[in-house]
C-alpha cells in the first residue's frame, strides 16, 4: 500500500492524535540541559498529521511540515485549521527531492527514519547533511529500539546507532537520553537523541 493510500484509508496506527510526549520533554524539561536555538527554521519530514510541526511553530519557528502523502498534508491543514500560526506551513513532496531553498536550524525525526528499509538509510543520511545547517540540530524520537528481523517494517527496527551510522562523519551526539515522558506501552524501545552538525 503506498503512504498516500494508508492515509486516505485511515489505516494509520502510528497516528497517536497527538505529538510524543519526549518533544515536549525536550523543550520544557527543566531536566535535560541542551542549549536549543530560541528561534530559526525547523522541518518536520514525514509530518502526517502534523503535531510536531504546528508544535515546533508554537515555539517560535519558522517551521515546515513536509509529506509524500497530499492527503496527510490535506488532513494537518483541516485539523489545525482554527490554530494554523503564520509561522507554520506545509508541502506534499519528496523529502529526498524538494528543494529546501535555505538549509534548517531544526530537524524532528519521529517515525520517519524507521519507515525506510535498511538500503535507503544512507540517501537519508545524505539528506539531512545537506538540510541541517552548520551547527543546527537533529532531534530524533529514535524508534522502534526493538531487535526485530531487518526485513520487517515498516516500522523497520532501529538503534541509536543505525541514525549515527546513516549520518556518517560531521556529526555530534549532544543528547542521548531515556524519555522520561514516553508512553507506557513504547516506553521501552524509544530513546531522543540529538545530534549538531559540525561548524
Ligand atoms: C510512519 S508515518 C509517520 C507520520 C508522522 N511522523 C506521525 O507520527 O504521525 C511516515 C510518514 O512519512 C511519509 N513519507 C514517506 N516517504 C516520504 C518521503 N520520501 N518524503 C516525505 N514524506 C514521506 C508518509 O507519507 C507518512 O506520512
């Protein structure tokens, strides 16, 4: 089934109606100690639904939601219609082919690394060296940590280290941390990672 089909037929499971509890965490946990940009360019790829990216634009970035799927990108606007901030915008496209005009302060990965099979990690990889700019940050909901056969997915199972692996040199991991905010049931195979280009 494509993605655009998943959305049209409601037969979307990763759609909790809500963003993941750990984005939050993140921001407003006085708990974790990382310096985040107070303002600048954020993406969300795979944005669905859209809960991240109208999440991020309520922190004061200039954010993008960007999906394969027009459907998705139908819904997030008609679900966010009565709160839609200027800050915020979407896009149906490719996020291996849509020209971003201007590299990204921010970018949230959650359940997007994990809906590609093993062979496709390293083009993502690429992508995000060229989208993030100099000293701007990956945050991943690194997701779902759970072992399971390569050839199964998606979700494809991951580790921290498949991320790292896929991103290759010019990377720092400033953040790996166990959320204390996920949700009971995926609690276990979850992790938010963060890792700064180089300068
Ligand atoms: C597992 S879903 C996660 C959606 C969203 N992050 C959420 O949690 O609700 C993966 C999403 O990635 C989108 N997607 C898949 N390949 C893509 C691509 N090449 N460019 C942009 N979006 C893509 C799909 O349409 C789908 O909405």
């Amino acid at each position: 089934m494509t993605w655009d089909k998943a959305w049209f037929t409601n037969l979307t499971p990763w759609d909790r109606g809500a963003i993941q509890p750990p984005l939050r965490e993140l921001f407003e946990s006085d708990a974790i100690k990382l310096d985040l940009p107070k303002s600048g360019r954020a993406l969300v790829p795979g944005c669905g639904r859209g809960y991240d990216a109208l999440y991020l634009a309520s922190r004061g970035y200039q954010t993008l939601g960007l999906d394969l799927s027009p459907k998705a990108i139908a819904l997030a606007k008609e679900h966010q219609a009565s709160q839609y901030p200027d800050s915020l915008s979407y896009i149906a496209d490719d996020f291996f082919k849509f020209d971003y005009g201007s590299p990204f302060d921010i970018v949230y990965d959650w359940t997007f690394f994990c809906a590609f099979p093993r062979e496709m990690r390293p083009a993502w990889g690429k992508r995000m060296g060229e989208i993030v700019a100099p000293g701007g940050l990956l945050i991943a909901l690194a997701f779902p940590i759970d072992g399971r056969d390569a050839q199964d997915g998606p979700p494809f199972s991951v580790d921290v280290g498949s991320y790292k692996e896929s991103l290759g040199e010019g990377w720092e991991k400033v953040l790996d941390h166990e959320p204390a905010t996920a949700a009971e049931q995926i609690r276990n195979i979850q992790r938010l990672v963060v890792w700064k280009r180089a300068k």
